[in-house]
C-alpha cells in the first residue's frame, strides 16, 4: 500500500498568525514575497522560522510518509515558501479560491470539500491550524471505518513544533506494516 499522505498547510502553521499585540515569535524572520498574481508594488510579508527547514526536510527524508502542501498559497508554496526554508520540491493541492468569509463555511474546515475526494481511502495525517470539532469528528469517523486519519493543529501563534512531527512519527509507526512499507 502507499505511503500516508502528509497534508501541509502554511498560514498557521508555517506563518505564525502575530499575537493580538502585533508581535510574531522570537524564533521567526521576515520575509517579503510576491504571490502569484499580485501586483509587484504589493508584495506580501510574512515570517518563518529558519529551525523548520532542517526540522520538516529531515522528517521527509525518513520517507515515513508522501509530504502534499494542502494551503492557499497553492503552487507559491513550492515556489516561494518551500524554497525559503530549503524544502525539497513536493505537490501541492490545487485548491480553489472559494468566496468565503469564514473558513467553516459549513461548521468543518472549507478546504475538506476539497482533501476528501482527493484522498479516497488514502491514509493521511493533516496538519493545519484551523480545525473544529467537526473536522475532528471527521477524522474518527473515517479512522473507525478503516482509513487512518490524524488532524495535527498548531497553535496559529506559535506554528509547528517538533513534537508535532513526533505526534506524526508515532501514529504512523502505529500503522499496519502494510501501510509504511
């Protein structure tokens, strides 16, 4: 069987969301980019943590799991983002740019509409910053019926930590041989 897919979202978990105070993390630098489409004279800042880098291209390597960017920033993640932290090249979900003003339009996270189909009864561990409870009741329901699923959700403020990679690393050493081989 495949590898689980590891879905990788970026505002939130990469891109810490500032504090009410307008501050980010310490441990974050500012970079200023220019997404897809955006007018050159606009660019966008945003902060990363120099530590992910090394961190996510050494849990990649392990080959534990198939690394998808599941963000908005789409293809810019492979083109802007990864290479910002040293990331090898991986897919991105093409998402769409819905017309939301919420991002649980419907109670559970918009972009699940869209990762369901697309996985099938592919394992996945998903990590993104912006689940609900439905979201989770999601995942134990598909894990009930077989298809292991984990949702992993950072603090939006502090981004990923290394003991979310750990909480990956244990649920896929907890798989069926099958699944990981």
């Amino acid at each position: 069987m495949p590898l689980p897919y590891l879905l990788l979202d970026i505002d939130g978990v990469l891109i810490p969301f500032p504090a009410s105070d307008g501050s980010t993390p310490p441990t974050h630098v500012r970079h200023t980019v220019l997404p897809a489409g955006r007018d050159p004279d606009n660019p966008v800042p945003i902060w990363l943590n120099p530590a992910h880098g090394p961190l996510l291209a050494a849990f990649l390597t392990s080959g534990l799991v198939a690394p998808v960017w599941c963000t908005s920033w789409r293809k810019d993640a492979t083109t802007i983002v990864g290479p910002l932290l040293g990331l090898p090249e991986f897919p991105y979900l093409d998402l769409p740019r819905p017309e939301i003003t919420t991002s649980h339009p419907n109670g559970y996270l918009w972009k699940r509409d869209h990762v369901e189909p697309w996985l099938g009864g592919s394992a996945v561990a998903w990590v993104d910053d912006d689940f609900t409870n439905l979201d989770h009741t999601w995942a134990a329901e598909r894990t009930a019926k077989g298809t292991p699923t984990l949702l992993v959700q950072p603090d939006p403020h502090l981004g990923l930590q290394p003991e979310h990679l750990t909480e990956v690393i244990t649920w896929v050493s907890q798989l069926p041989r099958a699944r990981v081989a």
